[in-house]
C-alpha cells in the first residue's frame, strides 16, 4: 500500500456497457467477484496518521430483491456531533482494536448486523476529513438474507441503494465554493444530496468496485458544515 498523494485523477471506464444509465445490477455470485477482482486490482492507500482521530465504515452490499444494493443510514438527530448527516455504518477504532474490528463492531452496534472477516471484499483508501480522521472503508458482501434494525440512540433512517441509482450518470455532482480550491462532491441519492465525506467514500465504491476504475477521492472537499 503507498501513501497517499494529493491529485485529481481522469477515470476510464474498464467496461462502456457499465455505463448504462439503466444497467440494473443483479445480486448475484457474477456481481461478487466482479467488484472483488476489482478491489483487489486497486491500490489502496492509507493517509499519513499525523493527528488524525482513526475511524472505520462499512459499505455493506446486499440483496434488495434481486439487485444489488448497499446499506447507508441517517444519524440520530440525538447525536453531539453531525447529527442528521447521511453516513455509513461505522465510527472511531478504540484503543487496542484494529480498523476492521471497529467496523464490525460499529455495524452490529448501529444497525444490528453481526458480520465476519468472512464477508470482507477489500479495502478502499483512506479519506481524511476535515474534522480531524482518517476514514478507512471496508467493502463487504451479505449473501445471506439480513435485517438492518437501527439503534435508536445513534440511527434514525436505514435505507438500501441500489446500485444502479448509485451507478446512474447523473448521481455524481462536482461544484466550486469559495473557501476552497478542492471540488467539491455530492450524490444524488435517496431523494436528497449526500455530501462527503460520505459522498467521497461512496464515489470510490462506485469508481472502483463497480466500474473498475483507478479513482482516488482524498482531494474532493466536504462542504463548510462538515469542517467541523
């Protein structure tokens, strides 16, 4: 793994067909090794730890009748911090457990699903944001039937994309703002925009896992609400 470098990259797409705004995207054994060979082509890097608070979410892909989709939620409004915000499963690693152990952990707290190393596809890159953590995102994949139940003290709203929404032309916006040089992303998904760093993390899945493409995401900027 190599550190990270700041960069804008131009994507290719490995396959035009995925390029289809209406590809559809079956949650099937096809899909699995698909998005596996192509996490495993990636090389995922890790930011400098400096001062930064360490943090771990989960892309969890699933089956929502017969696509693929994957598992975003909406903070608790009784949270300190970033309450309401669109987010992954997921949170800060404690001391003395590794990154991937804090996201299985966070997942079976936030949304009542108990997973293994077993279901792991890989990683993505790190994402340092603005608040201070380096995010490291994991890729799993459910094959067996679950049922997502929010913890009330941390999750408001559960909701399964589907991976054609996410995949879909149009979902991916970039935009200017003045208090940065950076662009700033956002996704048009669930009938709302979500923002990074969530947006930045789920951008790489989207590149990276479904598209095959070399995508790094560390410059695309949060809005200034999310600074803090």
């Amino acid at each position: 793994m190599r550190p990270m470098t700041s960069g804008i990259s131009l994507p290719q797409p490995a396959n035009q067909v995925m390029l289809v705004g209406n590809m559809t995207y079956p949650f099937d054994e096809t899909l699995k090794q698909r998005i596996r060979s192509h996490i495993h082509q990636f090389d995922d890097r890790r930011a400098p730890e400096e001062d930064l608070k360490h943090a771990a979410v989960s892309v969890v892909v699933i089956g929502h009748g017969d696509e693929a989709a994957f598992i975003l939620t909406k903070r608790s409004p009784r949270l300190n911090a970033h309450s309401g915000q669109f987010a992954l499963p997921g949170g800060r690693v404690d001391a003395g457990e590794t990154a991937l152990e804090a996201a299985l952990r966070e997942m079976q707290e936030e949304i009542n699903v108990s997973l293994s190393a077993d279901h792991l596809l890989g990683t993505l890159d790190d994402y340092p944001t603005r608040s201070g953590y380096r995010i490291t995102p994991f890729v799993f994949w459910v094959g067996e039937e679950i049922q997502p139940e929010p913890n009330p003290g941390e999750v408001a709203t559960i909701y399964k994309v589907l991976l054609r929404d996410l995949a879909h032309p149009e979902t991916p916006e970039f935009a200017d703002i003045p208090e940065s040089d950076r662009p700033l992303i956002r996704l048009n998904i669930v009938d709302t925009q979500v923002h990074a760093p969530t947006a930045a993390v789920i951008y790489q899945f989207r590149e990276v896992a479904i598209f095959g493409r070399d995508t790094r995401v560390e410059h695309l900027e949060q809005p200034v609400w999310a600074w803090s």
